[in-house]
C-alpha cells in the first residue's frame, strides 16, 4: 500500500508491484527456498497476484521446486524486457530459467546480473513479490536491498543456538535499511514419531531472537517428509496438500505479509 508514495524512485521493471517481501536466511540449505515458494502460492491461493524472484545464482532452488511449462525465460527483442515463466499462475524468475550451468562469477558482478534481472523483467501488476534471497548477509544481500524497496522481511532459521548469531545479523541488516522483519520461521524445528516428539536441533532459540529483537511473529515449522518430497517433485506442498499441516502454517504466515 506505501508503495506508490515512491513510483517514481522504483526501478521502472517494480513500479506495478505493491509488496516486496524477502525471504531471506544467514546460511544455505535452512530451508529457505521451501518457505519462499510455499509463502507464494499460499499468497496466490488467497486470492492474490504473486511473483517470485529468485535470487540465488549459485544454488537456484526454483527450477527444482516447482514444474513450468515453459523452463527458459524470454526476451522481448524490441523493449529489451524478460518475461516471467508461469506455474499455476505465479511469475516465475530465476536464475536456473536463464539457459546458463553454474555461474561463475564475483561478487560486484553478481549483484549486476541479480538487479538486471529483477528490473528488467515484466512483472506486470502484481500484489506480492516474493524474492528467494541469496543465503547470507553479504555485499550481494546489501546491494540487492538497497536497489529494491522492501516491503517486509521473514527470516527463515533452524534452532539451534549457533543460528541466533547469524540471525541477529539477518535482522540488523534489514533494520538498517529500515524493513520490517515480520517474522521469523523456525525451521526443521521437531518431528513427531511413536507417539513422542522430538527436537534435533534443541529449542528455544526462536523465542529469544522474538524477544530479543521485537519482531512480530514467530512460526515453527516441523520436519516433515512431504514438504522435501514435494519440493523435489516440482509440485509445492501448499498446492499438493492444501488441508495440510504445512498449509496452516503457511497460511498464518501469509497473514503477517
Ligand atoms: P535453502 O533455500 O535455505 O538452501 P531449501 O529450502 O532448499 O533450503 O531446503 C533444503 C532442503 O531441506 C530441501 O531438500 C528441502 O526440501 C528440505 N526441507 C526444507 N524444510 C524442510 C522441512 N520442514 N521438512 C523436511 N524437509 C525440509
């Protein structure tokens, strides 16, 4: 909604979009590209128009987790624009749609090709993009935040108490750059067997990173073997298991953004 206050300083390619929210993690592998896509197509399945942007040159996730027709992105020759690919109605822009293996590249040139990328695009109107950031808290993430007018950040984490640092980092630089950190996923944060529950990663940090920081909401997203499975299949589990556990949750947190 404060978005159009600032048409005019938007890079031109997210001019028609209203909310920019990143899905951002201190390190890789925590489960970060899960909660971005399934966030999506929660957003979607509200009602809403969605794009995602995903950041991450050296480990795109998206081409693996969801299916598109289409897998190559398209120019427009004559305005020198990219067109998203679709997967049930998501946009969809990602470095693994670029026609490219691993790219090998430095960092300065990195966050170019990243900002080309995301501007450049024809997003068209849309109520949310969602931006799949690189893991860390590095010149690229910085870069890429300043270009980009963040609506809202989710900070995506497991338990354990050696993740507090790295998320106190997350959540300092998006205050610096005065984004709202929203809320905060715990993730992989227990499973349940024989009747028991157990926590691998130990409890407890997410509170205190709540507490500590004052952000808004905290989600704990359980270990559950669909939700790999299905980000494996190129299906997300949002869209496979809409009743499901991992749905409410998604939901909830579709409310905060
Ligand atoms: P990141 O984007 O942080 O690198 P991913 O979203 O790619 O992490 O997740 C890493 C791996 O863990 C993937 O194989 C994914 O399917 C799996 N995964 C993520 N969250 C869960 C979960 N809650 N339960 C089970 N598997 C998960």
């Amino acid at each position: 909604p404060a978005r159009p206050l600032f048409a005019e300083q938007l890079p031109a390619g997210l001019q028609t979009i209203s909310n920019i929210v990143a899905v951002s993690s201190c390190k890789g592998g925590v489960g970060k590209s899960t909660v971005a896509v399934n966030l999506a197509y929660t957003l979607a399945d509200m009602g809403a128009r969605v794009g995602i942007f995903d950041a991450d040159v050296y480990g795109p996730s998206l081409p693996t987790m969801v299916s598109p027709e289409n897998r190559l992105l398209e120019m427009n020759p004559e305005k020198r624009t990219i067109i998203p690919t679709e997967y049930l109605g998501v946009k969809l822009v990602s470095f693994g749609f670029a026609g490219q293996g691993r790219a090998i590249m430095r960092g300065p040139m990195v966050s170019g090709v990243i900002n080309q990328l995301l501007t450049t695009t024809e997003w068209g109107e849309l109520d949310y993009l969602i931006i799949d950031m690189p893991p860390g808290t590095g010149d690229i993430q910085l870069t890429l935040c300043q270009i980009v007018p963040l609506t809202a950040a989710v900070i995506v984490t497991t338990p354990q108490k050696l993740s507090f640092i790295d998320v106190a980092k997350g959540v300092r630089m998006f205050s610096k750059l005065k984004v709202p950190c929203v809320a905060v996923v715990e993730n992989m944060c227990h499973f349940d067997a024989d009747g028991k529950r157990y926590y691998p990663f130990g409890r407890g940090s997410g509170s205190q990173v709540v507490q500590q920081f004052g952000i808004p909401h905290l989600f704990d997203m359980p270990i559950r073997p669909t939700l790999s499975a299905s980000g494996d299949s190129g299906m997300p589990e949002v869209v496979a298991d809409p009743q499901g556990e991992a749905s409410k949750i998604f939901q909830d947190l579709g409310v905060c953004v």
